[in-house]
DNA sequence: CCGGTCATGTACCAGTTGGTGAGTTAGTTC
DNA sequence: GAACTAACTCACCAACTGGTACATGACCGG
C-alpha cells in the first residue's frame, strides 16, 4: 500500500524488476527492508501485545534503523494494522486452499474441522495476534478496510458443506453455517488462546503432542455428532 | 492480607472493631481505599491489557492518590496479580454454588454447560483479564500461590456427573472430565473474548440478546449429542 | 558521469511512565 | 492529653517512548 519502489506512474521495466544480477544482493531494497520491518514487528506484537511492544526495540532486532519504520509504515499504529492485514492474508490464502468436494458431506465436515485444528495449531502468533486485536475491541480491523472486505473461504466451504448435508437428510437443520464454524474456531482458538492459563490451573498442555491426535478426533466427533442428532 | 488496621497483635476489643458507631464514616478506611484501588485497576487492566493500563490513570480514577497504590500494594505488577486473585477467587465462589445432583447425567450436564455458559456471559471482565495472561504466558498465575493453588469446584461437578454417566451407560468414555471442560470453557470463552474480531469479520455479534438462547441450547446440544454418541 | 530522487543513518526531543523521599494528619492507646 | 503508628499528601525524578529534523549516500536514467 505505502512507498514501494516502482510504484508512480513509472514506465514499466519488463523483466528483471528489482535486483540487477540474478544473487547479487542490493545494498537498499525497499521491499526487503519493508519485509523485514514486517516480520520483526509480527513476532514483537504477537509477543507482547500492542502496548507493550516498543517501536525502538522493534528497529533493534531489524537490520535496519527506526527511521526507516516511520518511513515505511507511518507510526506504530500503522506498522500494527500492516501486521494485522499480512496475517489475516495468510490465514486466507490457506483456507483457500481446503479441497473436501470429493468427500460425502460427514467426512467433508470431518476434514474441515480437522484442516482448521492443523492450521490453527501451527500458527500461534495468529492466535495471538487476534486475541490482541479482542483486548482492542477489534477497533483497527474495523477502520481498515482491506481486513473488514476479506472474504473467508473456510465459511463458504462449510456452508456448501451444509447444503449438501441437508439435502441428503442427514444434518439437523437448526443451525447455519457461522454457528458451526464458530463452535470449530471456538475449539482451535481455545487450545492455542488459552493453553497457558490452562496449563497453570488443571496442569495439562492442550498442545501436548501427545494429546493431539485424541484432541483433534475429539473435535471431528464433536462436530459430527452434534450435526448428525436430530 | 496487607496492613489492616487491626492487625498486629493487638488486644481484641470484641464487638465494634472498626467502625467507632455504625454508620459514620470513618475518613481514613484502609480496607476501602484499598477495595477502591482494586475495583478500579481491575477495569483499567481488563480495558488495556497489562501494559496498556496506566498507574497515574488507575491512581486519577481512584478517590486516593497514586502513592496509596504504591503503599498497599507494591507496585503495578503486585497490584496485577492481586486483580487476578481476586476476579479468579470470585468466580469460584460462583461455581462452587452450582448443585445438579439431584438430575440425572444428561440434563446434569445440560444444566452444568447452561450455568457456566451464563457465568461466562456475566462476567466479561474476567474473561478478557484471562486473555490478557495468556498473552502473557500466564507468568504471574504461576507466580502466585494463590492462584496455582486454587480448586476447580465446576470441575470437580463435572467429574461427578460424568461418572454417573458411565455407570449408567450413557456416556462415551474415551474422555475425562477436563476434555470436557475444555469444550465447554472453549465454546463460552471463545462467544466473549473473540466477540470483537467475529463480529468485524462476518458481521455476526455472538452475544446479541436475540441469538442467546439459541446459542445457549446449541451448547447444551453439542456437548450431549458428543457425551451420548458411542 | 551527472543530477535527482529514493533510501538510510545520526542525533535529538518533548511528553509520559513507573516509582519514591520525606513530611503530615487522623485515630488509637495508655 | 501525650505519644505513637497507620494512613495519607505532595513534590519530584530518572528512564523510557514514540516520533522527527536533517544530513548523507546509493542507485538509476539519460
């Protein structure tokens, strides 16, 4: 969105857009310093939330100097919703990639719940992230735009899901497609959200590995039995 | 626990221990300037987060200044971990009223799942100071003796009617009472402190008042239809 | 090889933040 | 009513925090 380098209305260059040679590393590559920027700065509000990241710690751990983040991104609060936005892209683009149409409508749902438990299993700072964003009242996803208008494949999934399960008689049919996925996100966030509250008071890690497997078929029983009753 | 006016080994003066006649108010009440403090730091850091909540605003919204803040408690991280005993102890005080043994298993755990769902619902507060230490990793609850010490009475309810459930024959046992916690804290936390992304996202409020008793049941349906799928 | 612009490093600042030293008053005890 | 202590007030501070003015060097087109 902000300053990258070939954006004005400059005659496009054709191939070879940004590096020289092939391997041979530019010392100033906006684009890099930016990703950079961007990836110290997700594990830093991940880490300790919105407050208490610190922008000069932030610019410590980048190879590069604070300057280039008030360059770059504007200011704190800019740098946070770029991170909010980048995360949120990535989560979508694996659901995009969900593929249960082959399955008949019990084992579609099956699988759903179960590629939703592994995707939310090995992104935590996600989960952090959201989590952060709920202590804000989700005030800056609600003033960008890009994160309010993103589609979510996982819902249209589930919900062509449903249909298919309905038609054949086999799901009850007083629910639509955002309860079940919230009762799945509720289940994967929960594990991840939650783990150390929980693990200090009942002393159990709910991402013990060792526990994983009986979680997430747990949670395909879960789903299914609650679908199928009526 | 800390300075209390009638503490060191002070002749017991029998009745009227504090308050010289009843209803005067006493100008200087270190038990209620200290409640004071308390009340107000558990909104500010439940509102901000740890590190967003200031000491000089606590202190502001306080009918005391900043330095009694210092006096009574120690400082911003004690008066932290003080605001987790209390709203932890608080909610335990509401379980351990919960009384569902004169019901038989499945409407036991209905009633179980209801009532924790309408303790969740009540208590907001606790539940975003919950998220707010698992941003933390739960460094302070396991910091305190209190808190890593407290009993689950909701827990202990749980085990009980499940074990009912299985002589009778009714519930699956693939699973114990904590799993089955976990689903139920996950599906009541998940509706409060992921309130706020949810609705921006699919633009759904989990905890309209017209969708609570749907909501309500649906809970109460998942976890039978699971405990009674076998 | 030169001029301009994009990218970057240095030094600095004003406001805030958690925290404290030291003195003062209310209420109790004898 | 003197003496004592718990409860409280006031003024102050060093460190930090987000943010910026300005100088400088790299890269690119011509």
């Amino acid at each position: 969105m902000a300053a990258q380098p070939s954006e004005p209305g400059a005659p496009v260059r054709g191939d070879v857009p940004d590096v020289g040679v092939a391997g041979v590393e530019r010392i100033r590559d906006a684009e890099r310093t930016r990703a950079d920027i961007l990836a110290v700065a997700t594990r830093e509000f991940a880490d300790r939330g919105y407050a208490g990241a610190r922008i000069n710690e932030i610019a410590d751990k980048t190879s590069t100097t604070k300057r280039m983040i008030y360059y770059y991104f504007g200011g704190k609060e800019q740098l946070y919703v770029a991170v909010l936005e980048e995360a949120y892209r990535r989560i979508r683009v694996l659901e995009q990639q969900i593929d249960v149409e082959h399955l008949d409508p019990v084992h579609a749902i099956r699988e759903l719940a179960g590629v939703t438990f592994d995707h939310h299993e090995s992104h935590p700072d996600f989960i952090r992230l959201v989590s952060i964003e709920n202590i804000h009242r989700a005030e800056h996803i609600a003033r960008s735009t890009v994160l309010s208008n993103l589609a979510n494949p996982a819902v249209d999934v589930l919900g062509a899901i449903l249909r298919r399960g309905w038609d054949a008689g086999v799901f009850r049919d007083d629910v639509d497609a955002l309860d079940v996925h919230q009762v799945i996100s509720a289940f994967c966030v929960f594990r991840t959200a939650n783990r150390h509250t929980f693990g200090a008071i009942f002393g159990r890690d709910m991402l013990d590995h060792a526990r994983r497997e009986h979680q997430r078929r747990m949670l395909g029983d879960l789903v299914v039995a609650y679908l199928t009753t009526h």
